[in-house]
C-alpha cells in the first residue's frame, strides 16, 4: 500500500562570508536571507579595528568608494564576490583570515544598516576533534542542530564537565584557546552581540542563567 511521504523542508545554511587571496566571497545563504545583498549592488567595506569587525554597507552606483557584488566566477547561482585584493593584502585582519576554514557568520545590524562578521571569535575547535589540555581557557558555545544554544568563557576543562549542564540539549561544543583574559572577553562579547543582531535575543541557555556579563 502506497503511503505519502511528508515533505522536509530543508534548511539553508546560515550567511557568511569567506576571505580568498583576492575576493570576498559571500554565500548563497546570505542572498536569500537578506534583502540588499544582489547582484550589480554597490557596497562600502567596512573595518572596526576596536571590536574587530568586518563589514560592508550598500551604497549608490556612484561611490567612488564603492565596489559591486558580482557572481562568483561568472556564475548566475551561487555565491557573490567582491574582487578588492589591494584591500585584502594591505588589512592585517582580513590577511589572517584567508583560508579559513572556520565558517565566518554574516550578521546584519538593522540601526546601522551594516552587514559584518566578527575576526576576532572564531571557534577553530569541536570539542569531538579535540579534548581541552589541563588549565586552558577560552571562549566557547554550544550548538543543537546548528543553532547556537550557549556562548561563555573561562576555564574550559572545568566548564564542559560542568554537572549542572547535564540537563541541555546540544550536540557539539565549538571553542577557542587564549590566555589572555580580557581578549575572551571581548570574543564572548562579539559572539553574542552578534547572536542578537541575528536573532534578536539571547541564545536560550544564556536566558535561563542569565548573562550578567554583557548588556545588550
């Protein structure tokens, strides 16, 4: 007897944004999830070297400071790119991010009007590739289902073995190993200011036990 199978919606991956030796490469995603972001649009790229921020911002076809959103190599599906390798060369940032395989989250601040990804909290570890050495700390967050569900700091061996988190649901733990205290701050801080401007709230654990370390 035939039964009918139910459709599964599919859910896209998340918009970001990839450094290259010569472009800027921005997913397919991004096209779909934000509005202003099209082909043949002009954009003004943005640094904010005090919160280690990269964006861009649209602007009118005659900014001479402006640069166009093309097709990644002539392609009519798929990725966007900015072709600006002077700029990429001479910016410290954005040099150290070339190749990376780390997936760099395009956000959108709506009161800026500004789409920006954070260098300076990228999680290179899972914790299912590599367990924290005895002392180290860092910055890290919990997915479920490729939603981040808890963004924090700090003593990393002690934190993931934490008992009273034996409750949450999540599936991976992504992190970041720094000795210097004040710069995990300053990721922990970028990782969720950037989680509101996306999502408008913080992520659910962060709710539940509050998060007196940052005022949105």
């Amino acid at each position: 007897m035939w039964e009918k199978i139910e459709r599964v919606a599919v859910k896209l991956n998340k918009p970001a944004l990839n450094i290259r030796d010569r472009t800027i490469a921005i997913n397919a995603s991004a096209l779909n999830n934000y509005r202003g972001i099209k082909p043949g649009a002009h954009v003004n790229l943005l640094i904010d070297n005090e919160n280690s921020l990269f964006g861009f911002k649209i602007t009118s076809e005659d900014d001479k400071n402006g640069y166009s959103l093309g097709y990644d190599g002539g392609s009519t599906t798929g990725s966007l790119v900015i072709t600006c390798s002077r700029v990429i060369k001479n910016n410290t940032i954005l040099k150290d991010l070339i190749g990376s395989k780390e997936i760099n989250e395009l956000h959108y601040n709506k009161d800026e009007e500004v789409y920006y990804i954070s260098t300076d909290a990228s999680l290179v570890f899972s914790i299912d590739d590599r367990t924290p050495k005895h002392k180290e700390i860092g910055a890290y967050k919990y997915i479920s289902e490729g939603e981040v569900v808890y963004i924090g700091q700090g003593l990393l061996s002690s934190r993931f073995a934490d008992h009273s988190l034996k409750e949450w649901v999540y599936d991976d733990i992504m992190y970041s190993v720094s000795s210097d205290k004040e710069r995990l701050k300053k990721i922990e801080s970028s990782l969720i200011k950037a989680h509101i401007d996306t999502n408008g709230k913080l992520p659910i654990y962060n709710r539940i036990k509050g998060a007196n370390f940052f005022q949105p």
